[in-house]
C-alpha cells in the first residue's frame, strides 16, 4: 500500500494531545495503523505532552499511596506479568475484509458482512456507533464503480480514509490508506473509481449539507 | 525513575512505588484539574492512575521510552476514558514500540532524555501565540475547534499555529541527522 495523502500535521498533533473528538479520532487511529510515517510523526508529538506534563505544578494529594489496599489486596493487585494485551495496537495493519485493526471491535472483521444501509442509487452507508454525547458522525460509505457522490459541503471539517478501491475529485486520486483532510470551506464531489468503486471511513464534525436538488432530497434519509 | 518502575515490576517494591506515587500523583492530579475535572475526581484518577502503573509495571521496559513518558500516556488515557467518557481510539498505547521498528527514523537514535531535553527548550522558546495554542491542546485537552471559539480565531489560524510549533520542534529532532 502506498499511502500518498496523510492527515494535516495540526490533526496528527490533536490525537497525540488527546484532544480531538472521538469520530476524527477513530479515522486518525485507523490510518495510523496502516502508515507507519505518521506513527512516527506521533510518537515524536506524543513528546510535546510529556514535555508539558513534566512542567506542570504539581497539585497537593488530599490520600496517600494506595499501599494498605495493596497489601491487604495482594493476590488481585500485584503486578501481572501476563497482561492480556490492549484491545487497539498503532500499525497493525488490516483484516483481510479490509477493516484496519482498530475499527474491527465495531464493524467486525470484513467490510463485505457490514450492515449496508441504501442511501442513493450506488451510495450505502453504515452509521457507526459513537460514546454517548459525542459530537459529530463516523460513517462507513461504499459507493458503486463509477458513481458520483452527491456534491455536499460540511458545517464543520471532514476526515475520510480510503478502505477500498479509490475516488477521485477536483484535489486528485485518494487510494487504499490515503486520508482527505478537508475544511469546512471545501465544496466537493468525488467519483469512485471505475473498477473496484470506493469503501471510505468519514468522520464529520457538523451535519454535511447536500447541495444539489436530488441531493437534498436525499438529506433526511442520511440523518435518520 | 525508569530504575524505580524497575523494581517495582521485577520485585513489586512497595517503596520503590511510594517514591514513584509521591513524585508523579501530584502531576497526574494536577494535569486532570487542567483537563476540567474537579479535584476530587483529580485525585482519583490521579490514585487509579498510579495504580495501573503499580499492576501494569511488568509491562514497562526502558527500552520503551522513559518512564515519564510510560505514566503519562495512562494518565492520558484515563482521562479520555473517564473524563470525556469516550474510547480512547488515541492509539498511544502504553506498549506502542512491541516491534521495534527494523530502521529507526534518525532522531530515534537520541536518546529518549535528548530529546526530551531538545521539546523542552523549543517549546519554552516558541512564540507566545503558538505556545498558547499547543498548550491549551495538551494540557486543557480542547479540540481545534473549541480553542479557535476561546480565542476566538479562524479554526484555520489555530492549525497554521500548530503546525508553525510543531515543525520547529521536528527540526530540532533532525538536525542531529
């Protein structure tokens, strides 16, 4: 995979801060599990928290080191040597369905058993589910071989990640692990490729406003 | 303090983990206030925190990067799992170099304390407007969107500032190539 369009620095530095709304987070973690430069990228951002937490005043405890509870405690809490491990991992990879790792505990191993919901003629959407009181969507869109996707604008930023097969628009060809990063200002309108069409993961902050006549039609049946 | 985790992990060291308790709680707790949480909830996150230091430390190996940088990122995703109630899709795990990468990038090389000492003096040097914006990113864990609404800015003035911050500090990691 040869990953050519890569997230802005700003939105790397944001999931190293830890402090970017859970949709846009869950499509940076995904492309970090298939790019390995942009995992560089936040390890080293990573360092500007430590640099900051390392300077903070330290604010008084009220308690002290929890030492009785772990004495009395001692079979559950010592130190395990056989952690099980961490449900996500950065660069590891993608499922044979095409599901980067961090994605599958939600939408499952491939993307050919997701529950597609029609949207338009060529357009399927599964909505994926987000922590209560979040802001903002994470979609999994799959648009048939050739076919445009409705011309949209976005109240807020979007984030996509490739997943399968390519699109094209007025800023170029995206493929498998590639990520648009678009403001609120961009007005597009991609096409999937001709062959395979295009599985994308999207994460928006605002609602997307459909522009066109058909397209707005369409509207309700997006944000049902 | 990588020598405190260390016997915390081989012999499970209660001293060795009071000292790590003593040094670190008061920072996690601090950080948690400055994420908005109030100082009750602080101090617990702050005690959770240091216990999974204490239940995870036989996971730690130096070789994994400092052990400030090892308490930190629990302490960092605690809060996204608490405090903002949200997976912590972040993937900062607290064993994120498992596979050591065959071909480290140049600045890998440093030695972890190097370059801590090099962000450290980039950031303190960065001018005021961009530090501003990286620290309230970090520290108060606000979204670009909510620091351009404080400062009420252009959302795309808040990301030229964090780029401008961040290529200085990359420069500063490079320039040992």
């Amino acid at each position: 995979m040869t990953i050519t369009h890569h997230p802005d620095i700003a939105n790397l530095m944001c999931c190293a801060a830890g402090s970017q709304p859970e949709a846009f987070a869950a499509v940076i973690a995904s492309h970090l599990s298939l790019c390995k430069s942009c995992c560089c990228e936040v390890r080293r951002m990573q360092q500007i928290g430590v640099a900051l937490f390392d300077k903070l005043e330290p604010a008084k405890m009220a308690g002290p080191a929890p030492v009785v509870a772990m004495r009395a405690g001692e079979a559950e809490t010592a130190p395990q040597k056989d952690e099980t491990t961490p449900a996500h991992h950065p660069c590891c990879g993608m499922t044979a369905g095409g599901v980067p790792g961090p994605l599958v505990p939600l939408v499952g191993e491939s993307l050919d058993t997701v529950d597609w919901h029609w949207l338009a003629p060529g357009v399927w959407v599964h909505t994926v589910p987000l922590s209560k009181g979040c802001c903002g969507e994470l979609r999994l869109i799959k648009v048939a071989p050739g076919k445009k996707i409705p011309e949209h604008t976005h109240e807020g930023q979007e984030l996509t990640l490739i997943l399968r097969g390519s699109y094209t628009d007025a800023l170029g060809t995206y493929r498998q692990g590639d990520v648009a990063d678009l403001d609120e200002a961009a007005v597009h309108s991609p096409v999937a490729c001709s062959k395979m069409g295009c599985i994308c993961l999207m994460a928006n902050e605002g609602k997307l406003e459909f522009t066109g006549t058909l397209a707005r039609i369409l509207q309700p049946l997006l944000n049902r | 303090m990588a020598d405190l985790l260390q016997r915390v992990a081989a012999n499970g060291d209660v001293e060795a983990f009071r000292a790590l308790f003593q040094d670190y709680a008061p920072r996690v707790k601090s950080y948690m206030m400055r994420q908005g949480a109030d100082p009750r909830t602080a101090e617990e996150l702050a005690q959770e925190t240091l216990l999974t230091v204490w239940r995870k430390a036989a996971l730690y190996s130096d070789e994994k990067g400092s052990a400030t940088t090892w308490i930190f990122t629990i302490a960092r995703n605690l809060r996204i799992d608490r405090l903002r109630k949200e997976v912590a899709w972040q993937p900062l795990p607290e064993d994120n170099d498992e596979q050591p990468s065959p071909d480290p990038a140049p600045d890998e090389v440093m030695s972890e304390k190097e370059r801590g000492d090099r962000v450290r003096k980039i950031l303190a040097e960065l001018p005021p407007d961009q530090s501003e914006v990286v620290s309230l990113a970090y520290v108060e864990g606000l979204s670009h969107a909510e620091i351009a609404s404080r400062l009420s800015l252009p959302l795309g003035t808040v990301k030229s500032r964090m780029r401008l911050a961040y290529h200085k500090i990359r420069d500063a990691l490079e320039d040992l190539r």
